[in-house]
C-alpha cells in the first residue's frame, strides 16, 4: 500500500527556517537565564524545542523516511507551529513549550524504533547526544505534566464530562 501525500502549502526556505530555529532559541535562552530555583526546574528542558524542532523539519526532507513517518513528523511540526494547544505560548511564553517538547519526542521515538537511530541522529544539530536527550524528556515528562496547570483542567473536564454521561443514564 502506498501512500500519496501532498503538501497543500510550500515550506519555508531553509533559510526562513535557520531564522526560526535561531530567534527561537535565543528567546528560550533569555527566558531561561531570567529563571531561577523551583520556577526554573524545568526550564533546561526548553532548549530542547529548537533542537527538536529542527530534527523534525530536516527529517521531512529525508529521502530514507517514508510518507506515512512524514505524516507522522508532519503532526509534531504542526503541534510547534499551532497557536492553540495545552500550553500555548503566546499566552505563558517559553515555558509554553513543554507541551510541544513532549509531542516531538514522542514522535522522535516513534521514527527511531521505526529506523535506525543513526539515521535519524543525522538530522539532529543539537549540543547534546539525541538519544540523551530523548531519554531525559522520557524519563522526567510525567512529572513535567503533573506540575501543569492544563492537566488538572483536563482531568477536571474529563470528571465533569463523565459524571454527566452517568447522570443521563
């Protein structure tokens, strides 16, 4: 089964997208310096976003991946660029990319057990090793999640939503 996949609108140059990734990490790197203590805990984690986004928009041009993986890596791109997720940035900042840090690894770890990790490292121009940092955002995203203020409307949702479908029954 193939798949054919069409892309609707053109993709930034790669030069719009150097751009991106540079103004992108130097807003984190200045709101991560400005934080300090339990208000920082996670904020090294945000230098991620750059990396990760990078590793997503070079993977869409990688020949060895096939469509239904760039389907996939296409969805984590459009989950950075979306103005409204859990955590939108433009209504907290920076710290309104844990979200899409958590997204992208998900979908990087997709793409590495699909293909080899070699291949995918290719495409990565962060400071520190891939699978590292892969392995960090795992291992600390559930408590990064439990300390979000979006999480507990969602559960709080998801309550009120299930008690009214039991009070219709």
């Amino acid at each position: 089964m193939t798949m054919n996949v069409e892309l609707k609108k053109e993709l930034p140059t790669y030069e719009e997208q150097k751009d991106f990734y540079i103004k992108l990490r130097s807003k984190i790197t200045k709101y991560v310096d400005s934080k300090s203590g339990k208000a920082g805990k996670f904020t090294p984690y945000l230098l991620f976003a750059p990396d990760l986004f990078h590793l997503l928009v070079k993977s869409m041009f990688d020949d060895r991946l096939d469509a239904k993986s760039k389907t996939l890596i296409g969805s984590g791109i459009l989950y950075f660029i979306a103005p409204v997720d859990i955590l939108p940035e433009g209504l907290i900042g920076p710290g309104g990319f844990i979200d899409d840090i958590i997204v992208a690894t998900f979908v990087v770890n997709m793409l590495i057990n699909k293909f080899s990790p070699e291949v995918i490292e290719e495409n990565w121009a962060g400071d520190e090793k891939l699978l590292n940092v892969l392995k960090k955002v795992s291992e600390t995203s559930d408590t990064m999640l439990g300390k979000l203020p979006a999480r507990s409307l969602l559960g709080r949702f998801m309550k009120t939503s299930k008690q009214a479908k039991l009070s219709k029954n």
